[in-house]
C-alpha cells in the first residue's frame, strides 16, 4: 500500500478528531477567536468597502441558511461567509500566527459559521471545525516559511498567504462541520486549491482589494465543499504533486514535516497572537514601550529625541521613509507607522491600551502626536533581528532634557503566548468593537455565548443580532 498524501494525512486527522479530542486549552481558544473575530467583523461593519460587500452579497443572492453581519436577509451559505470575512480582515485588526504571519482566523471562522447554518451543527461540532481548520492553515502556511531568510515564501513571492492557506483551512472547517469522509475532505482540499488566490501588490502602491481577501477565501472555503458534496473531486496529491499547491505558489520549496509533523497531537491552535491594537503587529511593541515610559512618568514635553529599535526586516513596513512615517496623512498610514505607536503610547490610548478611536484622519494630523513624532527616529536593532519572527519585538530609547536616558526593551509580543489575552480582555476588546453598532446587552449575550460556545445548540443566538444592526457612517473609521 503506498505512502498517504498530505492532503490523505490531514483528511484521516479531520475525520478522526472528535470534539472530545480536542485539548481544554483549543476549545477555550476557538471561543475567544470566535469572539474576537465577530467584534472585529462589527466594528468594520462601517467602512465603505463593507457596503460594497454587503451590496454585492445581497445584489447576487436568491435567500439561504446563512446570518451576514448587517445584512438583514438570509444569504446563501457562501456569501454569508464572504461578507463576514470581508469585515473581519479589514481593519488590521485579526489574530496573527507567528513566524508564518498568518490571520488564519478571518477567513476560517465566517466559513465555519456559515457551514454550520448550512448544516444545522451545535456548538461542538462548530468548536470541532474550527480548531481543525485553523490548524490546517497554520501547518501549511508554516510548511511555506523560510527559516533561513526568517520570511514568508508565500510573501516573498507576492502572494497573500493569509487569503491562500485560509482557502484551505477553511474548507477543512467546512467540510468537517458538513460530517464528510475522509475521501471528501481530501477531495475538499483538491478542489478549494484550484479557488485558493490573493496577491498583495496593493499593500505597496494602494487599492482595497486586499480587504476583500479573506471574504473571498471563505466564499471559496464553503464553494469547495459544497462542490464536493454534488459529486465534484480533487487530486490526492493537491499539496505535494508536480503541479500541486507547494510547487504552484512556493515554486516546490517547502517543508512538509511542518504539515505532518505531530499533526493531532500538537495544537498550533492556542499559539496564535490575538492583537490588542489595531494597527500593523509590527507596531505593537512600540505602543508598549512607549506606555512603560509613560508609567514611569515620563511626559512627552520631558523628551528631547527618541530612538525606536525594531527587527530589520520590520523597518521598511514602519520607519521608512521616515520623513512619511512621521507625519501619516490618514489613520490608515498612522497604524503602519513606528513613530505613531510611539505617540500612542506616550500620550495614553484608549481600549487594551491602543483603540480604534486612536487611529483616525484627525488624530494622524494632531499637532500633540506630530510633535512627538518629529522626535522618533527608527532603526533596525540587532537584538530585536534576532528575535525577530518568532516575536514583534522593540527597544525604545529616551533622551531626555534633564540629561538622562531610559531605555523601555519589549521583547515579547503582547496578546501571544509568552504574554497571553485572557478571555475577560478579549471580551473588553469585543465590547469596545461591537458596542459601536451593538446594545449592551446584545454584547454581554454574544460574550456569554463564546465563554461556552461548545454548549451552544445553534448559530442563530449567536449570529441573529448581528444581522440587525444599522452601520452608521464612519464615526471615525478609516476609509482608505
């Protein structure tokens, strides 16, 4: 008998993973990123590239089993799971998976939701897809980084892996929560990588395309098993094959004991960093170093220079050019700026210690935040390179103008394993994100739901109010 194939090997470890398999420390995970995603999803439910979503969804839909966040009509399962992944990706806001710098959770999660309408399944089996989609993103994203050149080869080549491997995680989650065998969720996985795209050109000279990324994963997510289910198959040898996955988009250079290796055992799952600010994870250390100083006293009029120190490869995403870093001209700009973070922090930000309210036009433009950025210069440090990706790290230095220098080092990331969100700061980051569009006490149910999703008998409690909500324009949200 031969060898099984990647895509045999995840297919055997779907099917034969039960919820009561699952580790205590997964199932809590899924709850807290179920939660955290649907805030997030809230929360952009703003923008105007979300009405664009919400209006495609409703112009090509005929009715179905699946809740949108703000679309007031049922929808067809797999635009159901593009609207809410569309929200949920555009606001730099979603979960990041180190070193693959994947957001595995924004397009795993609108699909496993809308297959689990679809199919009428409980919280457990909800629970169950989610955990095994996520770690099937993970794993092959993982099995597409490059320790040597500790970089992304998806990345290096263009391509979002986010949006590709979430094609596939998703359509795990999908066809797992559908009950299929082993043999569709394999064929699963062979039809959802002929649908699995997304190029990141945007992120460098503009559009907003990428926003609609992981809403056009999820739609391919539930599009690929459904297709299966009416009889459509895939190649075995999807992943490893002459003309498979690894070599269409990593041109053949891969890692497959990073797909294999411990798979059901070994849970990437709780390991994924949940963002507590919503800007760019590059930025994070630097809102935290900047918070230190503010702790100890340290005001911004007290400052004469400021040195931020970042991972070299970081230093392109938000230190140059410095003189465009200093002065971002939308919250847009502001959230992939180092100086920025910087004046965050110092002055003091709203939520977990950074919001939403923080990053807007009008601050970007803030004679108090310009000044202090006028002070930051970035460069790369040696320190934080070598630490870099595994962690976003920073050392912040102080010259101040009695004379001294203090120096605030943050060298592990906030929200990820070594310094972990419980889920009581997730559900603050949830209430602040969804409290702009949702009562308080539709936010308090949705919380209570997600602390216990496993006990959930449907979707419905969850999903239902966030269909009636009523997007007001804006209130600060960035539309770039």
């Amino acid at each position: 008998m031969s060898e099984p194939t990647l895509a045999q090997q995840i297919a055997a470890f779907a099917e034969g993973t039960s919820y009561d398999d699952l580790p205590a420390d997964v199932v809590e995970s899924v709850g807290m990123r179920v939660l955290d995603t649907l805030g997030i999803a809230v929360a952009a439910a703003d923008l105007d590239t979300s009405r664009a979503a919400r209006s495609w969804a409703r112009d090509q839909a005929g009715g179905g089993p699946a809740s949108a966040v703000g679309v007031d009509a049922p929808l067809p399962a797999n635009l159901a799971a593009f609207v809410n992944g569309v929200l949920a990706h555009s606001l730099d806001y979603d979960d990041t998976h180190l070193p693959s710098v994947l957001h595995p959770s924004a397009t795993v999660i609108p699909a496993a939701l809308a297959a689990a309408q679809a199919h009428g399944a409980d919280g457990r089996e909800l629970v169950r897809g989610i955990a095994i989609g996520l770690e099937v993103c993970v794993r092959l994203g993982m099995a597409g980084y490059d320790a040597e050149k500790k970089n992304s080869t998806f990345f290096e080549n263009g391509q979002h892996a986010t949006s590709i491997c979430g094609a596939m995680g998703g359509a795990v989650a999908a066809a797992v929560i559908g009950g299929a065998s082993a043999a569709s969720i394999t064929d699963t996985m062979g039809v959802a990588a002929s649908m699995a795209s997304g190029i990141i050109e945007a992120n460098r000279t503009g559009g907003t395309v990428k926003r609609i990324h992981c809403g056009w994963a999820a739609h391919a997510a539930i599009s690929a098993a459904s297709l299966v289910e009416y009889g459509i198959t895939g190649p075995p040898t999807v992943l490893e094959g002459r003309f498979g996955f690894f070599q269409s988009w990593l041109h053949g250079t891969y890692d497959p004991a990073q797909v294999s290796d411990g798979l059901g055992t070994t849970w990437s799952v709780p390991g994924i960093f949940v963002k507590p600010y919503p800007a760019n994870h590059f930025t994070h250390a630097a809102v935290d170093a900047a918070s230190a100083l503010r702790v100890a006293g340290i005001a911004p009029d007290d400052v004469r220079r400021l040195t931020l120190g970042v991972p070299a490869p970081n230093l392109r995403t938000i230190g140059e050019p410095i003189d465009v870093k200093r002065a971002p001209e939308t919250g847009y700009m502001a959230q992939f700026s180092g100086p920025y973070a910087v004046a965050v922090g110092l002055l003091g930000g709203s939520g977990l210690g950074a919001g939403l309210e923080d990053y807007t036009d009008e601050l970007a433009h803030d004679p108090a935040r310009r000044a202090i950025m006028a002070k930051v210069d970035v460069v790369a440090d040696d320190e934080c390179t070598d630490i870099f990706p595994h962690q976003f790290p920073a050392v912040l230095t102080a010259e101040l103008e009695d004379g001294r220098t203090v120096v605030e080092k943050v060298l592990t990331t906030r929200g990820g394993p070594q310094r972990p969100l419980s889920f009581d700061e997730i559900a603050s980051k949830f209430a602040t994100n969804a409290g702009r569009n949702l009562d308080p006490a539709a936010v308090a149910t949705l919380s209570a739901v997600c602390r216990d999703l496993a006990a959930a008998s449907s979707m419905d409690d969850l999903l239902t109010p966030l269909t009636l909500i009523d997007p007001a324009p804006s209130k600060g949200l960035t539309h770039a």
